[in-house]
C-alpha cells in the first residue's frame, strides 16, 4: 500500500543538486581511495563489472563498510544496489545515510538508514539512536522485494525543513522513481560516515550483494517547471504520461491542459495515478491510427512548487500490438493416423494481451511459403484456428477459424513458423521436430503440439508436448497440457563469429530480451574495438549483429564479454559469458589436420574425425567439408562440417561426430565445448578407408588412409579403439598414427593425444609415491600412485606386486597398452579385494613393445593400517 505523505511549501527549494559531496562508481576497480572505504575490507571486493560485491563467506556474518561523509541536512543520497535473493529477515542491508563513527554496527553509532529487505521484504527509513535501539520512520511498501533477483536505485532526500522522502525504483535505472512515503525528523543533524552494512546467514546468500552508482548530493533552489519523461501508449486509445517530477493535483487534472494533433484534441477521460504522482493516464474518444505518429502539447501543469510548463511537445506513436502478445500454442502437422481430429493441419493463435487485436495482412511463414490472414477481430484471451481454406469448415465446430490460402505446410519431421504483424515485426517463431512431441508413440502422427506455457512463449523446445486429449488436440481451447514451467537458467553466449571485417555476430542459446540484448552497454570488447550499431536478429532473438567502427586486423583473437542481459522472462546472464573471435581465413592444405579417428565404434556409440588447427590461422568451420573415397577411388559423401560459422582458434581441437552425447559418454571428456555434431557424416569402414578434409574450393587440406592394421597388434579387440596422431606436424601416415593408450580409455576425443609425441625425448622411467600409504579411506594417502613415461608410443605394461618374501599379491596390469606418460593406481587389495598386512611390498613393473625393447623396474612402498 502507499504511505501517507506530508507536503510542505517551501517553495525556495525542490529537487535540484550542487556538484556531488561523496560520488563513487568503483571504475577504478579501488575502494581504498578517491575516495577510502574502511571497516571489513576483506569482506568486499571489486568484480569484473567493476561494482562493490560481498565476499563474505561465513554462515550468520555481519560487515560493512563505510566513507567519509558530512552531507547530512538539505540533501540527496542516491545509489545503486542489487541483491541477487529474496532478502528476509536475516538477510538484508542497511545503507547509512549518515552514521556519527565508521563503524555501523556499533551501539554507539547514530544516523539514519535506509534497510533494504528484512521480513516485509520492504525499503524503509530508519533512524538509529544512542544505544543502539532502530526506529522506522518510513514504511516502505510490503512484499516490493520478493523476487530472486532485485536490482534497483535508492534515491532519499532531506530538505531544509527536515522533510525526508524515499524513493525507488526497482528498474534499476533510476528513470522509474516511485515514493515510499515521507517524514519528518530531525534527531541528528550531522554525520560523519556514509556506508553499506550486510547482514547474511547461510552459504545461499554468499557474494550476492552488488553496490553501486553512489551520489550524495546538496540541495539547490529550483526554479525549474516539471518535463515529460515518456508518453507510452497502453492501448488504441490510453496514453500514460509521465513527467519528471512530481506534479501538482489542480493543474495536472485540468483537460485543457493536454491536447494531441491530428483530430484527437483534448482527452475524455483524465486520471491522476493513485501510487505514482508523477503518472497522469489519459484516454481518448478517437482510436490512435495504427503506425501513425502524433504530438501531445502540455501547457500550465506545475510542479509543487508553481513552476509551470509551456507548451511542452512529445511525439508518440501506435504501435500493436507487441512481441508474444499473439502466440501460436498449437500445431498439427501430422493428421495421419486419425485420432478424432479433422484429416487436415491446422494451427491455433491465441490473444495474450489485454485488448482485441484485428490480423488483418498479419503472415504466417513457413520457409519460403506466406499466408496472409484476412481481417478478423482476435478478442483477448481467446483462440483462433487457423487452416488452409479448403479443410476451414472441418474445424468450426471446434471454435473460431479462419481459413487462408497458401496455408504453411508444416513439414511432418520438423519446421520453424514465424508469425508477424501487418508491420512486419515478428511476433512470435515456434521451432518444433519430432523430439518436440516427446513421446514415440504420438510422434508417428495423429497428434497435435501443445504449448505447455503461454506465459512463456519463448522458452523453445522445452515448453513443447505431445497432446494428451483423447481427441488428439485441444483446436479453440485450453491446451491439454497447460502448465507452467520454471525457467531460471541464465541464458548463455556461445560463441562469436566474424561475417564481414566490421561486422561480429554473438549466438546465445536462449531468446534475449532484445531492448537488452541491444544495448551498446551489455558488451565489453577488449583492443580498442568500438561498437557503432547493434541489431537483434528474429524470429527466435538468440543472435546479435555489431557493427564496429573500425575494420578488424587479419590474424588477431578479439574477445568479447556480454553482460546486463536477459533472457525473456527476465533471468539475468552470468558474468562469465565470453568468446572469442576474429577474422577467419581460408584453409590451405595441412593447416588443419586429422589429429584423432573412430571408425569403430562400441555398439551404443558413434564413429568421430577429431580435426587440429596447426596454423596461426582462426578457420571457419562453415567453410570446411570432411569426405571419404569411394571404390573408384573418387572423393565422395562430402559433409558441410557446421551449417553456421564456428570459428577453430590455433591449436584447438574440434570433434566431429553425429552423435556427441554417446561419444562423450564412453570417454574422457575434459573440454566438451569441442564437440560438433553433424546431421550427416560420411561413412568410414571398420577395417579400412580415406579421411578426407577439404576447404570450400575443394582443395584438400589433409587425408588419411587409415587400416584397421594400423593398430597396436598386441590389441585383440579394437572395436571402440580410436588411432591418435603422434606428431602434428610429421606427415599422414602409418608411422604417425598409434592405437590410444589403455589408460585414457581408447580415446581422448577434444584434448590432447596420449599418444602425443613432445618434442624433448621422454626418459623411461616409474616413479611410486608416496612411500608410505594408508588405505584406510580418511582421504590422506589412500592409494598409491604408478607413474610412467616412456620414451615412445607403443610400449605395453605388466604390473604386480609382491610382498616382503617374494609371494605376488596383485596383478595390477596385464599386457596393458601406455601411453607416453599416465599412471596406475594400488589400492592395498589382492587379487581377490582383500586387505593386505601392513609391512613392506615391492611393485614390479616390465615394459616391452614390438621391436623387442624391455625394461623392468623395482619399487618398494610401504602399506600401513591404523590401529583400532
């Protein structure tokens, strides 16, 4: 509820400001000068958006800290704040507007401050007394913080009369302010601190409260008539005005005050808001004209201090209705087998706004296809079908329907629709394939696609399902299915590419809110790059075009950071979201080679090429194509490697493969970022065949003959074996290819080969730490470790130990194929998983390979229990 508010004339002086007393902004990335900060400097520390954070990370902490400020009477305090939870009673903060002693959470310490949480999830004034007792003196609205995420700007200011006035504005832009109420007290007339005192309890509150943007300002006479700050249209015939201050009720409520060009005149209806003063709601008896622009002149609207506007002028403009204010939630592309439904495709529209919306010349699109719907009245709230006109009269008897010509055809197997205005402007995009009914039975047909959330129209595959009414579809009404789904996953950038030497483009995985997503402040670039133009691109918003001012060098890796973004329904991006990029160039042969093959896979899982940039070149993964030979030894089943540009850096590895998660799940997988699925690979035999890589002129860049043969013969079954390049820069041959090593598993796809030969020659040798162990599961020295490095590839390892007498307790290792370097581990079992004594045993290692080379070695280690 809003608080009463006292007014009082002191007409020499409103809310304009000298030159700042205290202003920090952190950008110097210091809060220990210009100005110093003191107090639980340990507990705060500057982040990579160069703003104040918590870094406390004790459960049921208080700490502050606090600058030199003596501005306490006919002033402002304004700042930035952002708690990253819903605040409660033990988790808030108290941001001293005057504090007599740096120390706030001493007793002895008076002042006022504003708290921001506490149990009515409120922002409130308080004053702190001598002894330490708090007395409210504004209460905030109830329940305005219950959120997960609140960023917002605190505004208070004290005018000569001791009047103070809170404000916020939970935007965070501090364009929105709205009064929480207004008091007088005049307690404490000096201070000699400003600061942040945080009081959090459990781990879930650590480092999540963000400071910022702090102004303490004097207050100086005014003499300055109220502007208006926006005029928003709410509707065909509602206009919101708002002004930059507050106004006064006379003035503000006369008709003939406002007036609009073009046949509008003065308003019908004029209502003063009843929580915001400085919003005034205007409706007019004519209908704004759909895309025309208009002028709203205000004469004679004062401010509470007489000061009065002339002839002020804003433009604005109808346009309707917004993005998801229509949705599709809807789709039957597959009428066969028939369930109940008509034998006909259909989709369904449905009116989430609050007013009607007429579609006349509204599309739908559906590739290179177009429907354009006729004029049809679409009430709030409600649904239409839509179907081609031939099958319209199938369907009225489920509700509403308009029938089109060039109705979309709605591939069976997977298509995107985009529905947009008569303007043009996307509205909505739905992206659907056959995993989107998930459920195998209903994706053969006969069922339609349900939007599980309306409200949440851009949550993508996720918010999609196979319809659960026994008709098969639910066409002109509520979705089977309707629900909700929780969405509070940050959106995520994944990657940046570079289309033309001005031009970048960002690919994020969700739909961004594109005001956000637009905004020259969400990106952070680093050598100099500056941004000239932004643009958000539809239907699905999840990719952003930049326009720089200057052309990007050849050979140099960019980075980018986007930050300040969210996703649709509002979850704010991380602050690690960046990527690099740079101006690609074209591959020349042996630039990129095959660094790692499977071409006989287990059997859950799926054949991959792992390919390395060797160059200093960024190569674009778009322009480059992988092949096979056919029996006439000609170059065939050429594959696209990616369908959209993906940039490979130098000295990075990229796995390709039809199936990323099945390969991920049989081997190591330390950078999973380097997986590319394709919907299509070239075939490789089992026994033997060509991989072939290409540039887009057709150019071959590297090949590899590969043989089954090729693997180490000591191998007996070298089904899910992959052959690992040793050298990247020796030729493609035999002689640089070797089977995986045992102990990574038979494969490193994405990171480096354990077959990788380094350039310095490796020393045989086997090193056993530590020398003494303990297995008794505390998590000190539980096992030993058996590290090797060998001086080539190919070298097999048998390892047993024994006991003091010689007697052999464990086979650890048996005819077991190494790499260059890894290890083995001992757990203090037998053969047969039993405890061994303490006392001393030997570990004897042997290593041999194909040409007859051995070695053995003896290392003592000594196993010791804890006694009970």
């Amino acid at each position: 509820m809003r608080k009463k508010s006292f007014i009082f004339l002191y007409s020499l002086f409103i809310f304009n400001f000298a030159d700042a007393q205290l202003k920090e902004d952190f950008n110097d990335g210091d809060f220990f000068k210009n100005p110093a900060w003191t107090g639980d400097s340990g507990d705060f520390t500057i982040n990579t958006l160069l703003q104040l954070q918590s870094n406390n990370t004790t459960d049921g902490s208080s700490f502050y800290l606090s600058s030199v400020n003596e501005t306490a009477t006919n002033a402002q305090w304004e700042f930035w704040i952002r708690l990253a939870f819903n605040p409660s009673s033990a988790n808030y903060v108290d941001a001293y507007l005057t504090a007599s002693f740096p120390n706030l959470t001493s007793v002895n310490t008076t002042g006022y401050f504003v708290r921001i949480g506490n149990t009515e999830d409120e922002i409130s004034l308080y004053r702190k007394n001598a002894g330490g007792t708090n007395t409210k003196i504004i209460d905030g609205e109830n329940g305005i913080l219950n959120h997960s995420n609140n960023s917002l700007k605190i505004k208070v200011v004290r005018n000569p009369l001791n009047e103070w006035t809170l404000y916020r504005d939970i935007t965070g832009t501090g364009n929105n302010y709205l009064p929480e109420g207004t008091a007088m007290d005049s307690t404490y007339t000096s201070s000699a601190y400003f600061g942040f005192l945080v009081k959090q309890s459990t781990s879930a509150f650590f480092q999540k409260h963000f400071f910022d943007e702090i102004v303490i300002n004097d207050l100086v006479p005014d003499t300055t008539a109220p502007h208006i700050q926006s005029a928003a249209v709410i509707s065909h015939s509602q206009l919101d005005i708002l002004f930059d201050e507050e106004v006064e009720n006379e003035s503000s409520k006369l008709f003939s005050n406002y007036f609009v060009n073009s046949g509008l005149g003065m308003p019908s209806v004029l209502k003063a808001d009843s929580i915001n003063p400085r919003l005034i709601h205007l409706s007019f008896d004519k209908s704004f004209t759909n895309g025309f622009e208009y002028t709203l002149i205000v004469n004679g609207v004062k401010d509470l201090f007489g000061n009065g506007m002339v002839n002020e002028k804003i433009a604005f403009a109808f346009f309707a209705p917004q993005m998801y204010d229509i949705i599709i939630d809807e789709i039957f592309p597959d009428p066969i087998p028939q369930i109940q439904l008509p034998l006909f495709k259909f989709l369904e529209l449905k009116n989430l706004s609050t007013f009607p919306v007429n579609l006349k010349d509204w599309k739908i699109i559906d590739g290179s296809s177009t429907a354009m719907l006729p004029s049809y009245d679409l009430k709030a709230d409600s649904f239409v079908i839509v179907c081609a006109s031939s099958s319209a009269s199938y369907f009225l008897p489920y509700g509403p329907t308009i029938g089109v010509a060039n109705f979309p055809f709605m591939n069976i197997t997977g298509a995107t629709i985009v529905l947009k205005s008569s303007e043009n402007k996307t509205i909505h995009a739905v992206q659907y394939d056959l995993n989107s009914y998930k459920n195998e039975l209903k994706k053969a047909g006969g069922w339609s696609l349900e939007m599980i959330d309306s409200k949440n129209p851009c949550a993508g595959a996720l918010n999609w399902k196979a319809s659960m009414d026994a008709s098969g579809g639910t066409p002109g009404r509520k979705n089977s299915i309707d629900g909700m789904i929780k969405d509070e996953t940050a959106p995520k950038l994944l990657r940046a590419f570079v289309s033309h030497n001005t031009n970048i483009s960002l690919v994020f995985d969700k739909s961004l809110d594109s005001a956000q997503a637009a905004s020259l402040n969400s990106y952070t670039f680093d050598k100099n790059v500056t941004v000239k133009n932004i643009s958000v691109s539809p239907p699905f918003f999840k990719e952003i075009n930049i326009t720089v001012e200057k052309p990007l060098d050849t050979g140099i890796v960019y980075h980018v950071t986007a930050q300040n973004i969210a996703d649709c329904v509002g979850n704010l991006i991380g602050t690690k979201n960046s990527a690099k990029f740079g101006l690609p160039q074209n591959a020349d042969p042996t630039d990129l080679v095959v660094n790692e093959i499977l071409f006989n896979p287990l059997p859950t899982g799926a054949d991959y090429v792992e390919l390395y940039n060797r160059s200093k070149k960024i190569i674009d993964l778009k322009r480059i194509f992988i092949g096979n030979r056919n029996s006439s030894n000609v170059i065939s089943n050429i594959q696209q490697v990616a369908a959209e540009s993906i940039l490979l850096f130098p000295e990075e590895f990229i796995v390709l493969t039809t199936d990323a998660e099945a390969v991920k799940s049989q081997y190591i997988s330390t950078n999973p970022d380097a997986f590319l699925q394709m919907n299509h690979f070239p075939s490789y035999s089992n026994t033997n065949g060509n991989v072939i890589v290409l540039n887009e002129q057709g150019s071959i860049l590297d090949e590899v003959n590969y043989s089954e043969k090729w693997h180490f013969p000591l191998i007996k079954n070298v089904q899910g074996v992959s052959l690992e390049r040793v050298d990247y820069d020796a030729p493609s041959l035999q002689s640089n290819f070797h089977s995986a090593a045992t102990s990574v598993g038979y494969g490193t796809p994405g990171y480096k080969n354990s077959q990788y030969q380094l350039a310095e020659e490796i020393v045989a040798g086997i090193t056993v730490v530590p020398g003494i162990f303990s297995p008794d599961n505390d998590g000190v020295d539980d096992f030993v470790s058996i590290n090797y490095s060998f001086p080539a590839a190919g070298y097999v390892a048998n390892i047993s130990v024994f006991d003091a007498s010689g007697r052999p307790v464990r086979y650890l290792q048996k005819n077991s194929l190494s790499g260059l370097k890894g290890s083995y581990r001992w757990d203090g079992l037998d053969d047969k998983s039993q405890k061994l004594p303490q006392g001393i045993y030997i570990i004897y290692s042997e290593i041999f390979n194909t040409e007859g080379k051995k070695k053995a070695f003896k290392n003592t280690v000594v196993l010791g229990r804890r006694f009970s």
